[in-house]
C-alpha cells in the first residue's frame, strides 16, 4: 500500500484478516525474521505462544522507536501500535496523554492491556498512537471515534506499521526482507513459511544458509510454529 493518499486506521481496519488468520500470519512473519536473523534483538518480528497464561503476542520493534504489540486471548486480539514520529504521540503533548480517541474506546474486555505496564512508559502512559481490537464473536477490526490531524498521509503510523498485515503477500515480506536485512531472499522458501508448513534442512537453507533446523528448535517452540502439520 503506497502512502500517495491518506492512510490511517480508519483505512487499514478493513484490511485486517480475521483473527485466527492474523495470528497465523504473526507466527509464519516470526519464524521468517528467526531463520533470517539468529540474533534475536536484531529481528524485526516476533511471537510469544505463552506471553502469559491462556495468552499470545506477536510484536515488531524496528529499532528506531517504532513498534505494534498485538495480544491473542480468548476475549478476541487487540492491536496497540506506536509511531515515534507521528502527530498523535502522546510525547506532542505537555501532558503526556494519549490522542483523544486512540484507546477511549477501548472495550473493558481488552482495557487490561492499555494499562499493561509492558505497553505503558514509567508513568503508566499507554505508549499507543494506534488502537484497534475485535472480539472473538466480532465480523469486523474496530477502533476509536478518533479525529486524526491533517498534513501527514499517515498521521497515526498504522499503514507504515501493520503494511505487512494489510498486504499479507509473500512478495511484500521478500521486499521488506532485502531491503531489512540487506541479503537477497528465496520467494518459495518465504512461500512454505507463509503457509505454514513444517521446516525442512532445505528451506532453512534456501533463507539462510548459516542456520540449521536443529539450532530453531527453541524458536519453533516459543512461537508455536508447527511441526508435523499446519
């Protein structure tokens, strides 16, 4: 998605796949950015199959300040996205709130993970420029009533933040992938990984010839990556 027209969450709510798909394509991004970096503080993608009990996150940190949380629970998924750089940053205030309508809104099934302190700065401020949330029984991604300003294509950084989630293409991940990690990167390796389907030597080799399968095991097990079948 080009940033030519203006993109906010408004526009990238409707892109979002369902829940159980988001979570599925959250696990296959993690397991890519683990065989493609072994460093873990260097990925840019990851995903915690027991964050706490009964409780799933996958995550992205781009090392510059900018980051998305989203956490898979019973109650549905909820998104929480910060953008350094955005206009709605609750550090472009004098008292440091979050922008009216970022997490107002915010269901009390999910209002717990506003306020976790993971997601929060040593003041209890929700570190959040972006918020959006469904439900297990929703047919549809929400958010806040929130009036974005104008002047920035994406004013609250969703489009650059969830751009993998909103184009879920194999082609979009191998584009990121080159140009993230500065090496070129097999489209049918990302193609198996994508669907899910369990490691081979082959694949690992194909994305990153200095890994091996049996050095992933801990990866495979802490995202939830399958092993027999998807």
């Amino acid at each position: 998605m080009g940033l030519d027209v203006r993109v906010t969450v408004h526009d990238v709510a409707p892109l979002l796949p369902s829940i159980a798909e988001l979570r599925d394509h959250c696990r296959a991004l993690a397991m890519l950015d683990a065989i493609l970096s072994p460093d873990w503080e260097m990925r840019h993608h990851s995903f915690d199959a027991a964050w706490d009990t009964g409780e799933e996150m996958a995550s992205l940190r781009n090392g510059s300040g900018d980051e998305y949380a989203i956490v898979f629970s019973a109650a549905g998924a909820f998104v929480r996205g910060f953008d350094h750089e955005s206009p709605v940053s609750p550090y472009g205030s004098e008292d440091h709130e979050p922008w009216p309508g970022v997490v107002d809104e915010v269901p009390e099934a999910f209002r717990p993970y506003v306020e976790e302190p993971a997601f929060c700065d040593e003041d209890g401020v929700p570190v959040a420029t972006v918020c959006l949330w469904r439900g297990a029984g929703d047919d549809a991604w929400r958010h806040g009533s929130v009036d974005l300003p104008e002047g920035r294509e994406d004013a609250d950084g969703a489009s650059y933040l969830f751009s993998l989630l909103t184009d879920r293409s194999p082609e979009a991940f191998r584009a990121f992938a080159e140009d993230y990690y500065e090496v070129p990167v097999d489209l049918d390796a990302v193609r198996h990984v994508h669907a899910l389907r369990p490691l081979t030597p082959e694949v690992v080799a194909r994305l990153n010839p200095e890994v091996r399968l049996e050095a992933l095991a801990e990866d495979l097990a802490g995202i939830g990556y399958p092993r027999d079948a998807a």
